[in-house]
C-alpha cells in the first residue's frame, strides 16, 4: 500500500495559467489551512500519483496547454 508521505499532486493556478507539483501531504495541510483561516486557494488538484507519474502528466498536460 502506498504512503500519503509517497504520493505527489499535480495542481492548476488559474491566476497564474501554470501547473504546480507538490507532496500530497503538503498540498492538504494547505488547503486546510486556507480553509480554516477562510482564505481564498487558487490551487486547483488535477492528478495524484507518484512523483515519476506527477512529472509525465505534468509534462503532458504542459504541451498540450503551451501548444
């Protein structure tokens, strides 16, 4: 079975018209914290994998939106 503390999160800013890759883990505390203090979090989760998985999706998703 896979650990949270192994899984990555590919995200989408809409702001920032950029992707971003982080630890699950970190993404959550995150979020949560942003929750709890009612702040706003452009971070949208768009995959959840591996890290080798995260960077080819993201490599994939990046040609595709930068064409």
């Amino acid at each position: 079975m896979t650990s949270i503390d192994d899984l990555w999160v590919l995200e989408w800013s809409e702001t920032q018209r950029c992707y971003h890759r982080t630890k699950l883990c970190e993404s959550l505390k995150k979020n949560l914290d942003s929750f709890y203090h009612r702040r706003p979090n452009d971070y949208v989760p768009i995959f959840v994998g591996s890290d080798e998985d995260t960077c080819k999706v993201s490599e994939r998703f990046h040609a595709h939106t930068y064409k």
